[in-house]
C-alpha cells in the first residue's frame, strides 16, 4: 500500500494549471431516460483525462481535487440540467472528510445544485493509507447527504473488502468485465456473482464502457438498466452529449 503525504487545507500547494469538465451520460435503458452525467477531467483545450494527470503530484493533489469538485459543479450548474452529477474524487488527497467537503457544500449552495443531485465516485484503482480511512471518508459523505459508488469494480483487489465494511449506492462495473460479455461465459458468470451480491445487499449495479449494441442487448437482458459508454455518447466538452435512442432498437 502507498503511503500518502497530507497537506492540511490550509496550506496546499495551489494549482499552477487550469482544467475543464468534460460530461457522459449514464442511461437507464428500461426508462431510455438519462439519469445522471459524470463529470470527467480535461485540459482547457480538450486534452485527455491522462494529459491532466500526469501533471497531478502530491503537493498538488489537494488542490487538483478541489478544483475538480467545484469546477464540475459550476460547470453542470451551468448548463440547467435536473439530473444527478457524478463527481470523481481522489481519497488520497483527503486528511478529514468534513473539512474536504466544506469547499464543496458551499460550490453546490452557490450554484444551486442540492445535494441529493451529486454523487460521488471512488475508483477501486485507487490506493489509500488504509480500509478504514476510506470507510471513514464515505460514511461521512452519506451523513452529509451524498450518494456514493464504487467505480472501475472488478479492476482492482480492494473492491470486496470495502463492500464488507461499507455499502455504497452504486457499483460501476469495469469495462474489462463489460467488453464482450455477449461472448465471454465467463466473464457472464462474475457478473451475474455480482449482480445477485448487489440484490442482496441493496446496491445498483451500473455497467460502463458499453460500446457494442451486442454487448448493451446481453446485459439488458440479465436485468442491468444502468449503463454508460460510447454506445449512447461519447463525453463532451463543457456540454451534455444527446442520446440517439433510435441506435439502441
């Protein structure tokens, strides 16, 4: 495991470039309604999530996430929407939950975004100081009144040991675990592990990096309704991509 250097809000290491949000949909199939859109970091000329990244360390990492929270926040207030925001967040940039989100509460008061209308996203990629700092960090933020999932499940080894000690609103499958699943039986048999785990513990189950229509038939049909990937629309810039339905018929 990593250890994490902590930088106290007070004197993080301020953010020396700038960065825009880019949207992607996330479809309720049975409904064809869009339910929510995840806001996804960009460069201000449209440069990849990885281009941003790589500029992150941890002196700034602080300041990134911050950054990140409030600008998907006034960027998505901007653009009217009554659907929920997905925001992606960096546990390791965390040092005490309630005064990292006190930036945040007051981005969504602002911008007139409620609460109940953000989510937060943890990837299983992710490697923080320990289980229990994480469970710690989600349970503060469902007392604040935020929706929270678990995204990339089935990429990393973390992902069932949080589940023990927390229960979040949403899995995000993996799109490694998505990617040809019409073909692959066994990739059909984790999944529908997964999916009869999530009934039982009262937790969506939300597939992404659905590209095929083949791949979109296979999973509605095993009774997943949430999905998001190219398929229904590729992320835009500053913008919310529209769904043509029609492709899905």
């Amino acid at each position: 495991m990593l250890e994490m250097n902590i930088h106290p809000c007070n004197c993080a290491t301020p953010l020396e470039f700038d960065i825009k949000m880019a949207f992607q949909p996330i479809v309720d199939v049975k409904s064809r309604q869009v339910v929510a859109y995840e806001a996804l970091v960009r460069g201000v000329n449209g440069e990849s999530a990885f281009h941003v990244l790589s500029k992150v360390n941890d002196e700034n990492k602080y300041s990134f996430d911050q950054t990140c929270r409030v600008r998907a926040i006034e960027t998505f207030a901007s653009l009217n929407s009554k659907c929920t925001l997905n925001i992606n967040f960096m546990p390791q940039a965390i040092y005490e939950p309630k005064a990292c989100l006190a930036k945040t509460l007051r981005a969504a008061k602002r911008c007139g975004l409620p609460i109940a209308n953000i989510h937060f996203e943890i990837t299983e990629h992710e490697q923080v100081v320990s289980h229990d700092f994480l469970v710690e960090i989600l349970t503060a933020y469902k007392k604040q009144g935020f929706k929270t999932a678990i995204d990339d499940f089935g990429a990393g080894f973390s992902g069932l040991n949080l589940l023990s000690g927390f229960q979040p609103d949403y899995i995000k499958l993996d799109m490694l675990l998505t990617r040809n699943i019409d073909k692959n039986p066994a990739k059909q048999a984790i999944i529908h592990g997964i999916l009869i785990m999530c009934e039982r513990l009262n937790i969506q189950l939300l597939a992404e990096g659905i590209e095929t229509h083949e791949e979109y038939l296979y999973l509605k049909n095993i009774g997943i309704v949430l999905m998001q990937g190219y398929l229904f629309a590729k992320p835009a810039l500053e913008e919310l991509p529209e769904i043509k339905w029609s492709l899905l018929d």
